[in-house]
C-alpha cells in the first residue's frame, strides 16, 4: 500500500461515521461514472445479435 493512501485511509478512520458515508458515496459516484464511461453503448441491432448468438 502506498504512503499516500496509508495516510488518506488514517485520515478516514477520524472521521465521524457520517463523514466516512460522505466518502464513501463520493467514490460510489465516481466509480459510477468511470463503470458507464468504459462501457461502449449498445444499440437494439447489437443487443438483437448479442440475444440471439446467446439462444444458438
């Protein structure tokens, strides 16, 4: 584990747990948005291919 992060977590831990849910829901959101932008958006036609290779 890197120095910065040792330290980041130690700060967390003297958090109230409010504060920590406030964390931890500023890195759901972010991890959110990263999961949605690396997934290419899929049309009908390919959804249609992708549910009928699946069938066959």
């Amino acid at each position: 584990m890197s120095p910065s992060l040792e330290k980041i977590l130690s700060e967390i831990e003297q958090l109230t747990p409010e504060e920590q849910l406030t964390v931890m829901g500023h890195l759901v959101e972010r991890m959110k948005k990263h999961i949605t932008q690396a997934q290419p958006k899929r049309n009908w036609s390919d959804l249609k291919v992708m549910a009928l290779s699946a069938i066959r």
